[in-house]
C-alpha cells in the first residue's frame, strides 16, 4: 500500500470527483457505484458509467439513505463482467464484507474505495438544510482534530454518535479516501500498488496528525457508545428477561422496516415472508381462551428474536432499523447491545476480515467453555 496526500483543488468535493473520474477515464473501473445528488436534491447510491455524471457525485455528503453494501450485493452477487469501484463508509464495508461471506455479494471483479465517515445526519434534515456545501465544510473542519460537533440545528444520526469505527480498515479497501487528521487544502490517499501506479501517485507518507485525531475521533464515539448500551442494559436489567424485551418492542407495528432496510438480513426467502405467520383464524381465538388475550398482530417480539438469532454477531452498526422504524423503537441500538456480547463470545469482529468465518458459518467445539461447556460433550 503506498500512502501519499494530494493538493484540493477548488474544494475536497471537487477534488474526490476529479479522483473518481479519473478511475473511468483511465479504464481502471468500468462503472462506479457512488453517491450523487439526483434531482429534487436527493442523494443516493447510483451506479454510474458517465465520467460526466460524476460532476454530481457527493460522496461526502452526511447522509446514509441505504447501506449502499445492499446495493453492492444486488450488482456483483450473480456476477458481472465490467470492473466495478464501490465507494463506501466504514459501516458499509463491513456490511459488504460480511455478505460476501455469505455468498450474497462478489467481490471478484470489484474494488472497494473507502471513504472517513464523518458522521451523518437523518436524511430529511440534511435535505432542509440551507446551505449544504457548508454544513460539509464544517465537518471537514472538525476532521482536523478529529473533534466532530454536528451543525448548527442539526444532530448526528444516533448510530453515528455510537460508532467507534469511523475509518476504512482491511486489507479488502484498495483505496481510501482519507479526511480525518488532514491538514485544510489537502487529501490522504492510501492505496494498492496497482492503483497508486494507475493514480500516478507519489508516495510521502501519512499525514503527521491523522493518528491523534483518529484517536480522539474514536475515543469520544467510543465514551458515548459505552454510554448509549449501559442504559439499554440498565433498562433490561442484568438478567434480560421476556417482560423487558416487551417492553422495549411494544410499540412495535410488525412493518419489518427494520428488516428489508437491515444490509445483514441476508436470507433470500424469509420465513417471515411465508404463509408461517399467517394462522388460522380459530388459533387467535384458542390463544385468547387460554391467555384472556392475545395482541393483534402476534408474533412481534418472536421476530426481534429471530432477526438477533441470524445477525447478530454480524450486525456492522449502522443504524438503518432504527431510521426506518416508524415507531421510533431504538432497534440499532439495542441489537449492538446484545451483539457487542455475542461479538465477544465469539472474539468476533464484523467485517473485519474476508478470511474469518462469522461465528454461525462454522462450529468450535471449544467455543462455550466460557460459558460452562465442557469440550467433547
């Protein structure tokens, strides 16, 4: 990996989207699956073949509307002829990283870029947002120091305030963007040997302050993260019990939001999309006669269980249940809660790596003894 800071010319925007351009141009990629601003202000992963088109590509734009890892999954897993770039968060990546273990995406004819995320805020604010260009500037400001405060009137999505792991890591990021621990008026720029060459990039090093603002970047995340699922468990108690877990899902209306925006839901048939749940209109009655009552629609908090149950051990943070919960239940931050456990039971880290199995594709017999297991039983 050769690491290296070139000159913004114009503004970091700008200068990104030369960058980008230059990928297509130069025939390193064929397509890039990239944010750009759509008409009516919108911002959104966008497969893009036009260098032109990338004149609106805003990958430093904070919002999150999907987890563009979904969107790779869909363009590489029944496999692709043309050399794709996918411009990703750190949240993202992993996300891809771990649908790639389940065969859900391809990463054969793709490369990941990687961008610091810098936080990000609820797609509708930044959308009302006056003056878009610097509620950016502001970001990058506080990317110095690593000493992020969101804009004036503005807050950060609360996945983002509890995310510890901002930067692109792993040996499957062919380039990244770097912003965090930057000086004003330049870009890091760490990149595979083969795109270095292809960027016509000359190697000086990392910037001087990029390891202290990271640091301070990650331990204030880090503080509020503790903080954020400590009241979680506080709610639940130390043992977690059904009566709490119904409590804190009992405003849930079973849409599956959380569900179909969630990069993890890998399954390709549900069972929560079969006529399993659909019972017999005689069976609520029974249950009525044997519980005195029974909550229409049933089944709530068995399908919390179940989607905890598949993901999460592989669940990346990024917060997508709870923005499309209309109910306003604190999915994200209650999956992380229980998966930051299980992640720990297992010495398991969420796209970490394309070499490490997740925890549910293979079986250790030594995996539980901290849990009373005793090997060869």
């Amino acid at each position: 990996m050769i690491e290296t800071t070139i000159a913004v010319e114009s503004s970091t925007k700008h200068t990104v989207q030369a960058l980008l351009r230059s990928l297509l141009e130069r025939g390193t990629v064929d397509a890039l699956l990239v944010p750009l601003t759509l008409p009516g202000g919108t911002t959104a992963p966008t497969l893009v073949t036009n260098p032109q088109a990338l004149d609106q590509a805003d990958p430093l734009a904070p919002v999150l509307p999907i987890n563009a890892a979904r969107a790779a999954s869909q363009l590489t897993m029944t496999g692709h002829s043309q050399k794709l770039g996918l411009v990703l968060r750190a949240c993202e990546i992993r996300a891809l990283v771990e649908l790639v273990k389940f065969q859900q995406a391809n990463l054969d004819q793709a490369l990941i870029i990687g961008i610091d995320c810098l936080g990000t805020y609820p797609l509708a604010d930044y959308q009302a947002a006056d003056n878009k260009d610097q509620v950016v500037d502001d970001l990058l400001a506080g990317a110095t120091s690593g000493e992020l405060t969101p804009h004036q009137g503005l807050a950060f999505r609360s996945a983002c305030q509890i995310c510890e792991q901002p930067l692109p890591q792993g040996e499957h990021v062919a380039l990244t963007l770097g912003l965090v621990g930057v000086e004003p008026g330049q870009l890091y720029l760490k990149a595979r040997d083969d795109l270095a060459e292809a960027l016509e990039l000359v190697p000086n090093g990392t910037p001087p302050g990029r390891k202290a603002a990271a640091q301070n970047l990650i331990a204030a995340r880090t503080q509020a993260r503790d903080e954020a699922l400590a009241e979680v468990r506080q709610r639940l108690g130390d043992q977690p019990n059904m009566q709490g877990l119904l409590q804190e899902f009992s405003a849930c209306i079973r849409c599956h939001n959380c569900m179909i925006n969630c990069p993890i839901c890998y399954c390709r048939e549900c069972i929560f999309r079969t006529p399993t749940f659909e019972h017999e209109s005689q069976l609520y009655f029974q249950w009525a006669e044997r519980k005195g009552t029974v909550r229409m629609m049933p089944d709530t908090l068995l399908f919390h269980l179940t989607r905890l149950n598949h993901m999460v051990t592989s669940c990346v943070g990024c917060g997508l249940c709870t923005d499309a919960c209309p109910a306003d239940i604190p999915v994200a931050t209650l999956f992380r809660a229980v998966g930051q456990q299980a992640q720990a039971i297992f010495d398991y880290h969420p796209g970490r790596s394309l070499e490490e199995a997740a925890p549910v594709q293979e079986f250790r017999e030594d995996e539980l003894t901290s849990m009373g297991e005793r090997p060869g039983r």
